[in-house]
C-alpha cells in the first residue's frame, strides 16, 4: 500500500532520493500512446534489475538471479477505482509478444517519460526526515553517494497493496 522512509543517518555527498509519479505519467501520454499500450503486457524480474547492476556477473551468479521467479503484469495497471499508472520501472524485463529490441526500446522511452522533471521529485535528506509514498505508483531511486560516507534509512512497508491484475 505504501513505504515510509526514514532517514536515520544522512551521507555528507550524494545520496538524495528521485521519486517518479507514474500515475501523472501515463495521464500526459497521448490517446494514440494510450491505446497501443492498453492490452501490452511486461514480464518483470530480479535478473533485469541486477543485469543492470552487474552486466559482467559470471554464469553461476546470473544462474541465481533465474532462481526469483518472474512476473508477468500489465504496462498500464488500471486500479479497482479506475485510476491507472504505468508498470515500469529496472524490474522490467520485457514486452511479451514483441521483438526484444523493440520491447525493450519502448521501456527504456517510457522509464525515461516517466522521470522527466515534470513528474518527478528529488528529496535530499535531513537526519530525521520521514517520507511516505505510493510504492505502487510511484517510482523511487537513491542518488549515489561517497563510499567514505554513512547512509543509514529504515524502510517500512505497508501492507494492504492492491493486487495487479
């Protein structure tokens, strides 16, 4: 349902946190952009997110990432009140039923739509600081920081979370 963030110990360079609302995202998109991806569906998956962390991870570890089973989810989640948002985000993987490239071509247009400035938010941390958020419609990313420097959030999770469907 949500996440709550709380910032115990803040780094002394870097480290703010990016916040994507995906639901004002799909609202800006065309109605041609809005139909053509009404019935797409997007597989997601740890190996993407870690694929991106560490694209030279030898056999036996990539073979590890496979272990965390997949999920197949709609690109645009239309929620039981009717509001909808795009399902984007490093988890996804690919578009089934097109090619690869082209799959992956319009993920990458898409998170990169949906973190423009004009829907996004950059937080930098104060000791203290609590933030709340969507974790179903929105996206959130940490900023890198100085290895030297101590970061240290405590994350809640709020259950109660819509099923996709």
């Amino acid at each position: 349902k949500a996440t709550l963030l709380t910032a115990l110990e803040v780094a002394t360079e870097g480290g703010d946190t990016e916040f994507a609302n995906l639901y004002a995202a799909y609202d800006s998109l065309s109605d041609d952009d809005k139909a053509r991806f009404a019935n797409l569906r997007v597989v997601h998956s740890f190996a993407a997110t870690q694929r991106l962390i560490n694209p030279d991870a030898s056999d036996r570890v990539r073979a590890s990432w496979e272990k965390v089973p997949s999920r197949e989810h709609p690109l645009v989640w239309t929620r039981r009140n009717g509001r909808k948002s795009l399902l984007v985000g490093t988890t996804a993987d690919y578009i089934v039923g097109l090619p690869a490239e082209e799959g992956r071509a319009l993920l990458d247009r898409l998170l990169g739509w949906a973190t423009q400035p004009r829907f996004s938010l950059r937080h930098q941390w104060s000791r203290g600081d609590l933030v709340i958020w969507d974790n179903t419609g929105i996206l959130h990313r940490a900023q890198p920081y100085t290895a030297a420097s101590r970061r240290l959030m405590h994350r809640t999770t709020l259950l109660g979370e819509e099923a996709v469907a």
